[in-house]
C-alpha cells in the first residue's frame, strides 16, 4: 500500500476544540521486576495529547499494555504516573462502565483521561472486520459520546482490534503527530526510496526478517543487506562458512531457518554480506577472530572489527538504509561495539536512514547515539515489518480518506 499523508485526516484538518477526542495511543512498554519502564513510546504520545489539550479538546486515551495471560498484563495506572510527567491527566480503571462514562461525560476543554487497558476487554481482540468491531458493546457504547476519533499508534496499526478499526466506522477519524511522522518516514523508506538502498538486519530472531529479505531480493529493492547478529550466524551456517554442532542440529528452529537461509541464498546471494569476523569472550573478555577459525562451541556475541569497518563503507555509499536488529550483545559493554559502529556510521551517513524494532532504538539510547536529522527511529515492532512487506494495515486503511 503507498498512502500519502493526503489520503488522511491529520490534526491540522481536525477541528478539537471543545470537542471530545477518543485518541487511541500506544503505551504498551517493557516491564521489569513489576515496574512499567519510561520509553520513548510514553514520551512521544504524550506529546500528541499535550497538543490535543492545549488545543482545548476533551481527550480520552484508550491504550493497551500487553496481552492477557502475559506476565507484563496490567493496569495502565503506572502509565498514568509515567504520562503525568508530561501532562497532566486523570486515570480511571473502567472502561465502559458507569464511572468511565461518567468521567467522559464530565471532563471540561483541555483536560485528559486514560481509560483502563483496553485488552481487558475480550472484544478488543477478537479477530473481526472493521464493521463488525463497530458493532461491539465497546465501540457502541463509547462512540455516542466522543466526536472525533484519532489514531497515534501506528505500532498497533496491523491489529483488526476495536479501538483500532471499529470506531472509524462511527467517527470523524484522523491521524495523530506520531502516526503521521511514522507514515511520513516509512514511505520514504519503502516506496519513496532514494537508491542505492541497503538493509541491515540482526537480532535475535533470524525467522522475524526471513520474509523482508525474500521480499527486497525478489523486487530488487536493495543493493545489499548487510548480516549481523544472529541473522549473520544463520548466513554463516547457510554458506557453510561455520558447520553446526549437535546442539543446533538438534534443535528444529535452527534447522528451519538454516533451510530457510539457503532458500534465500539461492534467490540473492551475491547481494547478501555476512560477517567476516566476530568477536567471541575469552575468559570473560572481548577477542575477535575470523569467522573460518571460529570453533562450533565459540558463541558469537558481536560482529568484528573489520566486518563493521567494511559495512560502515558501505552504509556511506548509501542513499537509503533500513536498519533492524542490533548486531550483537549491546547490552553488555564488551560487545556493544558492532552495534554502536553501524549506528554511529548510520547518523553520519548521508543516507535517509529507518530504523526500527524496539531493540534498535533501546541500544541508541543505551549507547549514547543522538538521532540524525535523516533518521527516523520508529516505535513499532510487528507494525514496521508488515509495512517493509507492504502488507496494507488494518489500522490504517480504516483511517484513509474515502
Ligand atoms: C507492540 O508492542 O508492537 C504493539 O503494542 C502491539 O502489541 P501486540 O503485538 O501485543 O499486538
């Protein structure tokens, strides 16, 4: 799908004041030890609703933490906490009951409520159409009394989930700040692109950019991707530059990406570049070594030196780079390295650079690396890799001007 920003309703059309907003954000943040941790994402859509209450609307933030049976399930009341750093809002752990409601009805121009966790509601989740979530208790029962709906969470945008897609249907619907800077950017990246363009994928999940690798290679989208991380191992066995040992072939997801990495060799495998040395811990430090030296029982934990000098050459020949996955272990100082090379190479570079999924943005802040003005860091996860694939999200077709 290429949506323009024309194709939609940004709050520069939207009229608010005095009106009331059901403003759906994404808040949904790592949890650790109990403690909802202060990211980027609280952050940025506290911004959009500052702007919606200093513009004098009623704001109502439907928001989602987690999925039920997780561990991280909760309340959104240390959101609540987190949020009123920014901006001063009231919390209500209803949804659509009476004191919810109630709340809604009494708030005056400017001020904000958040509602509790959305997915606490069994119909928010349910695998349904935009029409039929209109039809959900949910969506009925808030709808009458809000006048405009926006939508700032992009990163939820691939879910048919009621507060998603269903009021839509109901309301006046535009796009928040953030999901316009999403869109605005993503475009640029995926159908906008300035060429050559490059990708590097690492992480810690090969399979999650299995399909973006096929997808780039068979449209010809890309001059190279670049491996690292445990992408780059798979590429590795793939080429059989390292030779498994019983442990990974015992194991049925490594066998199935190896297969998988060979299947995509086989469609561009002169445009794929893997490591050509890592670094591996020798009693307990840092050593690096060529990878046709590295013994099976040696873990990868970075990409090397030399590897990250040739990327970084080729990230300056760029004039589009897509960046997903860090390229090793950046959370502990030893093997940092790699990632912080490429990122630093990336805010250096020319290049209009994306970079997504949430690893890649937490090792940017974890390493100390300020965003470029060509950079565009983006808050999603699943969302950011249906778009790479140009899957049309339900989130956002909902919201396109007819
Ligand atoms: C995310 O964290 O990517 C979004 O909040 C969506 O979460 P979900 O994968 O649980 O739908």
């Amino acid at each position: 799908m290429d949506e323009k920003l024309s194709d939609f309703l940004t709050m520069d059309d939207l009229e608010v004041a005095g009106k009331t907003v059901l403003f759906r954000a994404d808040i949904n943040s790592v949890v650790i030890n109990g403690k909802v941790q202060m990211k980027e994402r609280i952050e940025e859509n506290a911004k959009t609703i500052r702007e919606l209450s200093d513009k004098k609307a009623k704001v109502v933030i439907l928001a989602h933490q987690s999925r039920a049976g997780c561990a991280d399930f909760m309340t959104l009341e240390q959101h609540a906490q987190l949020l009123r750093n920014f901006v001063d809002l009231q919390y209500i752990d209803d949804i659509i009951g009476p004191a919810a409601r109630d709340a809604i009805k009494k708030l005056q121009d400017g001020e904000v409520l958040l509602l509790e966790n959305v997915r606490m509601l069994a119909e928010e989740t349910l695998t349904k159409s935009p029409e039929e979530h209109a039809q959900s208790i949910f969506v009925r029962t808030l709808s009458p009394l809000a006048d405009i709906y926006i939508n700032d969470a992009f990163s939820v945008a691939h879910r048919s989930h009621a507060s998603v897609v269903g009021f839509p249907m109901l309301l006046d619907a535009g796009i928040g700040r953030l999901m316009e800077k999403e869109l605005a950017s993503l475009r640029r990246s995926v159908h906008n692109i300035k060429r050559p363009c490059i990708y590097v994928l690492g992480g810690v999940k090969p399979e999650e950019v299995f399909d973006i690798m096929e997808f780039t290679l068979r449209r010809k989208k890309v001059a190279s991707i670049l491996t690292t991380g445990n992408v780059g191992t798979i590429f590795l066995y793939a080429r059989g530059i390292i030779e498994p040992g019983e442990e990974e072939k015992a194991d049925k997801q490594f066998m199935e990406n190896l297969a998988r990495a060979k299947r995509i060799l086989k469609i561009g495998g002169d445009k794929i570049m893997c490591p050509e040395d890592v670094a591996v811990e020798i009693c307990g430090k840092r050593e690096e070594i060529p990878v046709d030296v590295l013994k099976p029982e040696q873990e990868i934990y970075d990409i090397g030196e030399r590897t990250s000098k040739r990327y970084a050459e080729e990230i300056k020949e760029a004039k589009t780079v897509v960046m997903k996955g860090p390229a090793g272990l950046y959370e502990n100082e030893e093997f940092s390295k790699g990632t912080g090379e490429l990122l630093r190479a990336l805010s250096t570079s020319e290049a209009y650079s994306l970079i997504g999924g949430g690893h890649t943005s937490a090792a940017m802040s974890t390493l100390g690396i300020k965003k470029a003005a060509h950079t565009h860091v983006s808050l999603a996860g699943g969302a950011f890799l249906q778009y790479l694939l140009e899957k049309g999200l339900p989130g956002i077709e909902v919201l396109k001007r007819h």
